[in-house]
C-alpha cells in the first residue's frame, strides 16, 4: 500500500439503477451519504436489501491500521433518515464485496474472501445481523475477487477476477455457471471472456435492460476504481458470450472532495447504492505507514535472530 491512501465513502443515490444506467451520469440525482468515519478509515462495496420498510445497506468496513475489513450494515427508514449501524460479518481474514440477494426463500450473501483461500457463501440466520456457512462455490483452481451471482435465463451466472490477476496490468472477467446456488459451478470455456482494464471488474448490481443483462463493471485505467461503466452482453449463453461496454457513469463535481473514483453502483428497488473516493496524502498517513515498516522490519530481524 502507498503513501497516497483510498478514502471511500457510501452513498444512497434517490433514483433507481436502470434510470441511472439509462442517462449516463449521477448528475442532478440527490444523494444521502452515510455519516463521517473514523480517521483512516473507509466504508466502500455498498450492498442493499429493503426489509420491512427499512433499507440494509451492507459495507465494508477497513482501518488502514489493521489492514482487515469487516462488514457493517446501517438501517435507514423509507426517508432515508439513518436508524442504527451494527457489525455483522467479522472474520481472520479481509473481508469486502458483501453482495446480498434473496433467492430460494433465503438470503444470502456470498463477501469476497480471497485471502481464505476460498468462496464462501453464506446465509441468514437472523436479518440482518447473524449469519452461516452454507456452502463453498467451486471454481477449480481460481478464488474469485468480487464475485457477483445474477439469476438468468435459467441459470445463476457468476462473473469475477481470478486473485492472481488483481494486480495485473490487464483485467480479465471470467464467468460460471449453475443450475443453483449449490451448484455444481462450470467455468465458462471461454474464460477470460474480456481483457482490458477499463470494463473486466465487477462493480456492482447486474440487471436486464432492454432484454439484455448489464452489469457495472470498473474502469481502472488511470486508478483503481477510477469509474463505472455499463458493460452490456450481447450474447450470455453456455456457449457464446458477447459484450460491449459503454462510457463512464458521469460523477457530480458537488461530491468534491470525493471526485476521484467510483467503483460501486448497486441498485436497491427505487435507490442505488455508491461509493467515490478521494485520495490522502497526509502526514498521518506517511507516520502510519512508516510505522507499519518499521514494525515489520523489527519483526523480521526478530525471527532472523532467533534462527541464528
């Protein structure tokens, strides 16, 4: 992690995915952000349910001081006025992408977890606030980052990145397929079915528009997260896929600061969910850093001593 640290932030945007997909921008579409954070911190990945009356909106939580995210969940009212804020999925392990549906008379989230070294899906004991294991989804040798299920034509279709090209100069999108949620999950032959860095990342809520599915993808040409767009499938079948992405989701200037990037549009019935970013470059963060350095040094010269 650099000096320069992502600061992200949540939004309820009053307008609901397709209108946004439709007109291309955020602009002129109010917006309710969630309350300030803690000091180097961020709430990003926004996922919503409407339960009650009441809508969930489930996040990741990350402290750039312990480098692990959680999920939290904060409860608003039909006016968008916030309720209560409570943690519901802590693991050893980093946690974020927390992509909640309902399906199968359940409700499920299935978080990205890479570094388990798996994916694990899990159900609700309790809404919103308990749930389990039900399942691990799969993939053969791949452990998906930002795995997003969507139920289509008969089948639930799985679009992610494999971890081992997180980093890599050049995204790929890969696709599986199931006849449920328990699978048994078949990686699509043509895997990776698109290579670029500006439309390969999932971000977000697909949906059908004009009788094709759209699904919100990140551009991460010029930053990580730089952008949305609408990456559009012509073709989505077992045996063929075909795709085009359209332009970057326009962002309003009256988000300042954070202007620097969006990288969730999640759509929640008549709102959609959002997260922009501003980066940080602060003294605290260049002490919080070295910090974290100096610690890690000292632990390798401990261990090295020791071995002596």
């Amino acid at each position: 992690m650099g000096l320069r640290k992502d600061i992200w932030r949540v939004g309820i945007v009053s307008s609901p995915l397709q209108h946004i997909l439709t007109q291309g921008t955020l602009e002129g579409l109010p917006v309710v952000w969630t309350p300030p954070m803690r000091r180097f911190c961020f709430r990003a990945d926004p996922f919503g349910l409407w339960r009650d009356g009441r809508l969930h909106v489930f996040v990741e939580d990350y402290d750039y001081r312990v480098r692990i995210g959680s999920i939290d969940v904060f409860i608003y009212d039909e006016a968008l006025r916030l309720l209560e804020q409570r943690k519901v999925l802590q693991t050893p392990w980093h946690l974020s992408y927390p992509y909640v549906f309902e399906a199968e008379g359940q409700t499920w989230m299935l978080p990205e977890a890479f570094r388990s070294g798996r994916l694990t899906l899990y159900r609700c004991k309790h809404f919103p606030d308990q749930w389990e294991e039900a399942s691990v989804i799969d993939l053969g040798d791949d452990i998906a980052i930002d795995a997003t299920p969507f139920f289509h034509d008969g089948l639930w279709w799985l679009f992610y990145v494999p971890a081992r090209c997180r980093a890599a100069p050049v995204g790929e999108l890969h696709l599986a397929y199931a006849p449920s949620l328990s699978g048994p999950w078949q990686r699509h032959h043509a895997n990776p079915v698109r290579l670029d860095s500006a439309s390969t990342r999932p971000g977000g809520t697909p949906c059908v528009l004009d009788g094709k599915v759209v699904l919100p993808v990140q551009d991460c040409t010029q930053t990580y997260g730089g952008a949305i767009r609408p990456l559009t499938f012509d073709t989505l079948t077992p045996d063929r896929v075909v795709t085009h992405a359209g332009a970057p989701i326009g962002r309003p200037a009256s988000y300042a600061p954070y202007t620097e990037g969006m990288h969730t549009l999640a759509g929640v019935g008549p709102v959609t969910l959002i997260d922009a970013k501003y980066t940080d470059l602060s003294a605290y963060g260049i002490g919080l850093q070295a910090w974290r350095e100096v610690r890690q040094f000292s632990s390798r010269l401990f261990f090295h001593n020791k071995r002596q």
